[in-house]
C-alpha cells in the first residue's frame, strides 16, 4: 500500500474513532434505557472498525 493511502486510511480511522466516542457521550448523557444500550454497543461496534482501519494502515 503506498504511503498516500496509509494516510487517508488512517484519517478516516480517526475520524470513525471519534464519531464512536461522540455517540457513546451522547448515549451516556442524553438518553434512557433500550436506547442507551443500542447506542453504546453501535459505538463499541464503530469503535472496533475504527481500530481495524487504523491496524491496517500501520501494515
């Protein structure tokens, strides 16, 4: 993978990681419930592609 796409890949890991830790302060602070465990396990999901994304571009 050339160096470009490392980068891009890994801009968009930390794009996607930060969107995970947006939602899951917002599910904490904002909501209730069936909601907030929908939420937070959506970011724990987002989180982990994140991660792959970032694991990748080190590779």
């Amino acid at each position: 993978m050339d160096p470009m796409t490392k980068m891009w890949l890994s801009l968009i890991a930390m794009l996607i990681m930060g969107l995970s830790v947006f939602l899951i302060t917002f599910a904490r602070s904002k909501t209730k419930g069936l909601l907030k465990a929908v939420l937070s396990i959506l970011a724990f999901v987002i989180m982990l592609v994140g991660l792959l994304g970032g694991v990748v571009s080190i590779m």
